[in-house]
C-alpha cells in the first residue's frame, strides 16, 4: 500500500488537530497521543503554530488538511452507485 501524501494526517495528527479545534490553546501533554516528534512535524507542515508560551492552536492550514478528502484506493470489485 503506497504512503500517505504528505498534506493528509494520519490518525495521530488527526486527533491532536481535532482536539485543537475543540479546544484553541492547548498544551503539548494535552495532544496526546501526539509525541514531540509529531507536534514538531505539524508545526513544521504549518497545521499548529505555538501561541502565548506553550500553547498550541490549530491554523487555517490544519483546519485544511482536518478538511481534505481522504482518497480512498479503488478495488477492481468495488460498485458504483
């Protein structure tokens, strides 16, 4: 199964991104399961900016990738409808 795009979050990322929109402003520990390692990638891709010290919030660009359509691989027995 070929990697998911950068631009998409996998599931951990999705849920420290969730967990900011519901709640702006949170701190690191409260991003689990989100380690360093992964709050550093999202900062970096510009989904999470740090705000007042040691809090984070999501950006427009996490709101984004909250909001991008996962492509979901097409098997040769999958119907349309």
């Amino acid at each position: 199964m070929p990697s998911r795009a950068s631009h998409l979050p996998h599931y951990v990322e999705r849920a420290a991104l969730q967990k900011l929109r519901a709640t702006p402003g949170l701190p690191a520990p409260n991003l689990m399961p989100a380690g360093p390692k992964t709050i550093s990638k999202m900062a970096a891709k510009g989904w999470i900016e740090l705000q007042g010290g040691m809090r984070y919030c999501i950006t427009p660009a996490g709101e984004a990738a909250l909001k991008a359509e996962i492509p979901m691989p097409r098997s040769p027995h999958t119907r349309t409808r």
